[in-house]
C-alpha cells in the first residue's frame, strides 16, 4: 500500500474510534441519569414506609438481607427471580 492509503485509513479509523468514544460517553452520561433517578425512587420509597409503617428502619436490613440471599437481579423481570 501507498502512504497516502495509509494515511486514509488511519484517519478513518481515528475518526471511527473518536466516534465510539462520544457514543460511550453519551451512554454513561444517561446510565448515570438512570442510576440517580433510581437511587432518589428508592428514598423516597424508604422514607414513606419509614413515615407510615413504624418500625419499618428496624427491619428493613433483615429483609434487604433476605432478598440479597433470594433474588438473582440478572433475572429480574423474567418469570424465574428467585435463586434456587
């Protein structure tokens, strides 16, 4: 191959990985998002049941335990959630 080829293609390439770079961050940027948005969904449910379900904060470890120990979140939203 000639120079020039060669300069042709690895500019394409540079254009393509600078490219997949802006992708990539783009889709960090709205996993963050996600993840923020869940994270607050998740207060404010702990803080309702912290508000009108007394003792709520005494037991909430135990069953976080408990679902740590039963549920297989790679399978959340599928028919089999619970570990066998």
């Amino acid at each position: 191959m000639e120079d020039p080829d060669i300069a042709q293609k690895f500019h394409l390439m540079q254009k393509e990985i600078e490219a997949a770079v802006s992708l990539t961050q783009e889709c960090k940027l709205n996993l963050t998002a996600s993840v923020d948005s869940l994270r607050i969904e998740l207060e404010v449910l702990k803080s309702y049941m912290e508000r009108y379900h007394p003792g709520f904060a005494e037991s909430y470890p135990k069953f976080r335990e408990e679902a740590i120990q039963a549920i297989d979140p790679e399978w959340i939203g599928s028919e089999q959630v619970k570990r066998t």
